[in-house]
C-alpha cells in the first residue's frame, strides 16, 4: 500500500511525547535565523501536556504514514469578537522533510478540517504561523490556505 494511502491523522497523547517534541524542536530551527538554544525542550513539553490536560484551550493533532509519526497539528483557542466567540488558529502544522511536497499538509488539512468543525460550531480562522515550513516551503502555505478553500 502507498504512503498517501496509509496516511492518517490522530489524537495526540502523552505518550507521543518522545517524538512529538523533536519534531517541535526541528519545526523551532527551521525559523529564518534560529537563535541556538532557543528551542526550550522543558517548556514546550509543559505546554504539550497543558493542552492534553485542557483541551477547551487547544489540541494537538499526529500525522501518521503507517504507524510512523511524520508531522502534527496544533490548534489553539481564542475568543473573537468578530466572529462573536470562540476562534481556532493553527498554530502549528509540520511535515518531517523527507514527506514534504508530496502533498501531506494539503492531505492533513483535508482530513483535519471536518474533525475541527465537529469541535464546536465555532469559526476556524487559519493562521499559519509558519508559513508552512518555511524557508524551503513557503509558497505551499499560501497554495494550502488557498486550496483548502480559506
């Protein structure tokens, strides 16, 4: 069976901590201009089990080919006024490079996106504080929103 046809997307949980955080750490150096030593490993794995433990603030979500973990999702919660309540932004989407442009992300949010909307009647305003794995990527997050209709 193909990769694209094994890949899924799953609740995180506390024991996906082992290879969620360097995932993280690996999403925090590919920044324009990583600071060394700026990934704070203890912190992020605070706030980790911080959203596991109050999910009304966020959840995470873990890409999957197979059984092998190859990005994740988080989604954070905010209120607007805007919008008249609760909000979601995607705070973070990463694909490990080796899966990338082969269509995951756009796969990911296909297949998040009704998981989300499931969450409560809320709007999803999508902010892609990455830019989608920038430097390498960056144009695919603009091609992304677009064609997953946001």
């Amino acid at each position: 069976m193909s990769e694209a046809a094994n890949f899924a997307i799953r609740d995180a949980a506390a024991s996906d901590e082992p290879y969620l955080l360097p995932m993280m750490q690996a999403s925090a150096e590919q920044e324009p201009n990583p600071k060394p030593g700026a990934f704070r490993g203890a912190q992020v794995a605070k706030a980790f089990r911080f959203l596991l433990e109050h999910p009304e603030r966020g959840r995470t979500w873990i890409l999957t080919i197979g059984q092998k973990p190859v990005g994740y999702i988080v989604l954070t919660f905010g209120f607007s006024f805007e919008f008249l309540g609760t909000d979601a932004f995607i705070d973070e989407l990463y694909i490990a490079p080796e899966f990338r442009r082969r269509g995951f992300a756009k796969r990911a949010v296909a297949i998040w996106n009704p998981k989300q909307r499931s969450l409560a009647s809320m709007p999803c305003i999508w902010k892609l504080m990455k830019e989608m794995n920038r430097p390498t990527n960056s144009t695919s997050g603009t091609a992304l929103k677009i064609t997953a209709g946001f």
